[in-house]
C-alpha cells in the first residue's frame, strides 16, 4: 500500500553549519526522492488538498504525473493554477493549507506536497522557458503598482492574455517582499527569485524600478495621461508597527521591515557590499510569525546571540512549525508568555535592555487564540544591544492620498471587493495592500483574480 510508505526526509544543511552561514536551508528533493514521495499520493477521488489550496492547484494529478517521472507534464498541471511554483514551495505555510488536509495525515505523516511543488518548479526553471508561450498582442496597456508576489502573478496572467504590462516598483531591486523580506536561506534570489522574473520579461513584461506611485507618478496620470487602460495595485504593506512602548526612539531599536531589508536586499551579511547593519551581541526580537522567525534567525547568522519575546505561549505561536523548528535547531532561544514594558539605554541613547512581565492565558480573544493578561509581581530584565520589533505591519497610505476616489478601511487596507476592484474605476488591488499582512500564496491568488477581472473589466469597456 502507498500510504504505508514512510514520508521521505528532505536532505538539509546542519544546524551548527547553517547558522554561520545564509545558504539555503533545505536541499530539496532530488528526482529519486520527489518520485518516491509522490507515490505515497493516494490520489483521493474528493481530494481535500486542492479544496485547501488558496489557488486550487490540481495536486493528485501533477503528484502523478511526478510519480511517472513525467515533469513537463506536472509543471504544465502546476501552471494551470500557480505562477510561482518554486517560490511557493519553499515559503508557503502547505502544513495549514494543502498538506495539513491531506488525508494520510489523519494517521501517520501527509504527503510533501510543498517539497514536490518546489522540484517541479526547480525542474521547469532548469528546463523549460515561458518564451515556448505562443501571445498574440492586443494593443492594450495595463499598469502593475508592486513587483511583489501578487503583482507578479497579475502581471504573468495579464501578458498570456495579450496585454502590454508594465510593472512599477518602489526599490532598486525586483520581487517585492520575495527580495526584502524573506531572507535568503529560506528562498534564493538569483537562483530562484531572479530567473522567474527573467520568464516575466521573456512574456514581454516591462518593469521600471525606482518609481514611488504617489510621488514619481501618479494612479491617476497613468490612467488619464500615459494610456494605461487599467491599474493593479499590488504594493504590499511595508509600514511597520510598534509598541508605542518607552524607549522605543533609542538607537537599536528597529522595525523587522527594516532589519531584513538592510540584510536581505542591501546584502548586509555579504563582506562584498559596504552595507553594514549594528547586531550587537545580543538581539531581541519581539513578536511570533514568520518576520520574527526570519529577523531572529537573521541575527544568529549575523553574529548575535539571538532570543524571541513572545507574549503568548508556543502553542500560539502563528509561524510556520517548520520555522520554529529550524530556529530552535539553530539556538535560537525563546522566551514564552513575556511581553516587554519598556525598552532601557544607557546615557549615550544606546539600547542595553528590555523590561519585561511575565504573562498568563486568559480567555480566547476576537482571533482565536487565548488573551495574554499581566502576571502581577513578575517584572524582569531581558539584557540585548538590539531590539527588532515585529508586529505586524500595514499598507502605505500614499496610494490613497494621491488617488482620486481610492477608499480604504480603518486599517488602511484598500477597499476591494472578492475580485479587486477598488471603488476606483479601472484600479483594483490584492493581496497584503488589500488583506494586511498574509501569505505569499494568497497574495498570488489575489493577483491571478484581478488579472481575470482586468480582462474582464476592458473588454466590456470595449464592447460598451
């Protein structure tokens, strides 16, 4: 029986070499692996996978064809749903979506189906080339604000449909959060994040770097002076949140956004590049997700002694386990159920401290999860020379201060309906610009929406 196959191991870098170093993680699969766990696929006839995928991928069938070793064919099964495969394979968290239904969990260890995704995607880019896509031009132009993960995925679906697509971004470097945000241990910038933006441009994408929408150009100038029939805002949510805590200004204290820009982006841990960022000998990093996860295991490899503060116990915990796993296989410390009062410095402005209360469980809260309340007495110091604050964080608001007609919430999220239009005519927008900080994959899923939605959208101006 296939089910009674053990999940295979993914082959990964040891923890005392990884944590010196910022080379990836994880090997993956090679071709032996990949087809020996895709026969453990029970290619169930109502597979809950799929239901659980953002993006609806035909899993039982490219985990198939995979097992019959026929790649071309499952990367074509892939590309039907997804845009990104081998990014999304490494980043998305597939233990809460796809691999978490998988029926063979229920009694012993779910299909690998994110490692599958990522070799088929790792194979398609070593073998395959989006310049096969036949596109016949339609003469019409579409703007994409964002070269993140949704406007990525915008941008491909809109070109395959004959569009000229143009995509603005901000920063000097392309792939959004991809590049900034998610360091490169856990996801390559050349070897993955850069070639699938080459396969854009291969589609006839343009992208202009070092253009801020808002400021260099506006929404409204693209749509009513440059000859862009539609816009797609896909500009994530780049502002970070603090505490609002004392201490907060010392020098030290920095937002996760800024730290892993410096590091991942500025290339900070490279002795190549003269963009050196201040660890200290000790960095707290406060908070719980996937940003604390990546700042705090950032740190280690930069030389720091390195410690979460997380106000919930781990049960809570939102990052991904397998996160948390490789952090704690790296001696990343944890410090459960503390939250911090104060941040303490030294005469010269300079962080030498986080004062700290214990905390208790109390009742669920609106998310779910049980509200940490102060345990009385329980006062202590954590010592760090850094503190990264990550908690989350929220869309710029220049977009709507310089668009006419562009609404958006109390959170600052652009106002969109289950398609992305916005209450702007001609603009919609998706993921994290719209939802607030999420996933990569949902963020896609976003993207591919709008692009069927543009479509839809100027072809009935047309006929209008």
């Amino acid at each position: 029986m296939a089910n009674k196959i053990p999940r295979v191991s993914v082959r990964e870098q040891d923890p005392a070499v990884r944590a010196t170093n910022f080379e990836e993680v994880c090997y993956g699969y090679n071709a032996e692996e990949a087809q020996l766990e895709a026969s453990r696929c029970l290619n169930c006839k109502n597979p809950r996978c799929v239901a659980a995928c953002p993006v609806g991928i035909n899993i039982p069938a490219f985990i198939h064809e995979v097992a019959e070793g026929n790649y071309a064919a499952a990367s074509a099964i892939i590309a039907e749903d997804s845009s990104l495969p081998s990014i999304c394979g490494r980043v998305c968290p597939q233990e809460n979506q796809c691999e978490g239904s998988c029926i063979l969990g229920i009694k012993s260890e779910p299909v690998a189906i994110g490692k599958l995704e990522r070799f088929v995607g790792d194979w398609a880019l070593d073998n395959a080339s989006a310049s096969h896509i036949e596109i016949t031009p339609n003469g019409k132009k579409v703007a994409v604000i964002g070269s993140g993960p949704s406007g990525l995925a915008c941008a491909i679906d809109l070109a395959k449909m004959g569009y000229e697509v143009t995509v603005f971004e901000a920063l000097h470097k392309l792939g959004g959060v991809l590049v900034y945000g998610i360091p490169e241990f856990r996801l390559p910038k050349e070897k993955i994040v850069a070639r699938e933006i080459d396969d854009l441009r291969r589609l006839g994408v343009k992208f202009e770097t070092d253009v801020i929408v808002g400021r260099t150009i506006t929404i409204d100038s693209l749509l009513e002076d440059e000859g862009f029939s539609a816009v797609f805002i896909g500009s994530g949510a780049g502002l970070p949140r603090f505490m609002g805590i004392e201490g907060e200004n010392l020098n030290g204290v920095v937002s996760a956004n800024e730290f892993l820009t410096r590091a991942n982006l500025m290339r900070a841990y490279d002795d190549e590049y003269d963009t050196p960022i201040y660890v200290g000998k000790r960095v707290a990093v406060v908070g719980g997700g996937n940003v604390a996860m990546d700042a705090v295991r950032t740190a280690k490899r930069l030389g720091a002694d390195a410690t979460i503060i997380y106000r919930r116990s781990e049960a809570e915990l939102p990052a991904r386990r397998e996160e948390v796993h490789h952090a704690k296989e790296e001696g990343i410390e944890f410090r459960m159920l503390t939250n911090p009062t104060r941040v303490i410095g030294d005469d010269k402005g300079w962080v030498t401290g986080l004062s700290c209360v214990e905390m208790e469980l109390g009742e669920p809260d609106e998310s779910g999860r049980r509200s940490p309340v102060v345990k009385e007495g329980s006062d202590f110091t954590v010592e760090c020379d850094v503190v990264i604050m990550a908690l989350g964080t929220s869309p710029n608001p220049l977009l709507k201060s310089t668009t006419k007609g562009l609404e958006t919430n109390r959170r600052g999220c652009i106002v969109a309906d289950e398609v992305g239009a916005t209450t702007r005519e001609g603009v919609f927008a998706g993921g994290d610009a719209v939802t607030g900080a999420a996933t990569v994959i949902l963020a896609m899923g976003a993207g591919r929406k709008a692009a069927k939605a543009i479509d839809e959208y100027i072809k009935g101006k047309e006929q209008a």
